[in-house]
C-alpha cells in the first residue's frame, strides 16, 4: 500500500514539475519602443511571467493538498469503523460471558432451593 502511495505521489510530483515547465506559448510578444534620443528597444516576452508561473503551481499545490486531505479522511474513517468493531466485539463477548455467569449462578441457587425443600 505504501508503495503504490509512494509511486503515485512520484508520478503526480514529476507531472506537476512537466507542467510547469511548459512555458512556450503560442504567440511570443514583441514590443517595440522608441526612445528620446532615436533609439530602439525591442522586447520580446516568451513564458509565463513569475505571477502566471505562481498562479499554476498554487493550482496544482491546492489540487495535491485536497487529494492528501482525501486520503487522510479516508483512512481516519476506516481506523475508526476498525475501533468501533473490535469495540463492539469486546462488548458481546463480555455481556455474553456475563449472562452465562449470571445463568449459571442462578442455576445454581434454584437446585439449592431444590435439596432444601426436599
């Protein structure tokens, strides 16, 4: 169980990092600026800036923490129904050896009634 955990958890890290590694988009930007003195400057934007970069990895972090969360919850709620069964378990047990004491205690007290009326 562990390990299955432990492959999916390395699979899901090296998808995240391969998405985020994407950053080529589909129409690089160049802007053309003109300055004062009559030079140029050419920009060309390619990628994702640091804000967009940090939008996708908070997204894939929210995505990563709700699926632990999941798990979590899941294996809480199943240590709890394991709890509560051998609790339950335990309880007949006792009640059933309390009622076999109790039954053969009065057993007991009816055939003593018995050798005394007789």
């Amino acid at each position: 169980m562990k390990k299955s955990l432990l492959l999916l958890a390395g699979l899901a890290l090296a998808t995240t990092a391969a998405n985020a590694q994407d950053v080529t988009p589909a129409n690089p930007k160049t802007e053309v600026e003109v300055r004062d003195n009559g030079t140029v400057k050419t920009t060309t934007k390619t990628g994702k800036t640091d804000v967009g970069a940090t939008l996708d990895n908070t997204k894939d972090a929210a995505g990563n923490v709700a699926v632990k969360t999941g798990s979590a919850v899941k294996r809480g709620a199943r240590k709890t129904g394991s709890v509560v069964k051998r609790g339950a378990k335990k309880t007949t047990h006792a009640v059933k050896k309390g009622a076999r004491k109790t039954s053969n205690a009065a057993k007991e007290g009816s055939q003593k009634l018995e050798e005394k009326t007789e």
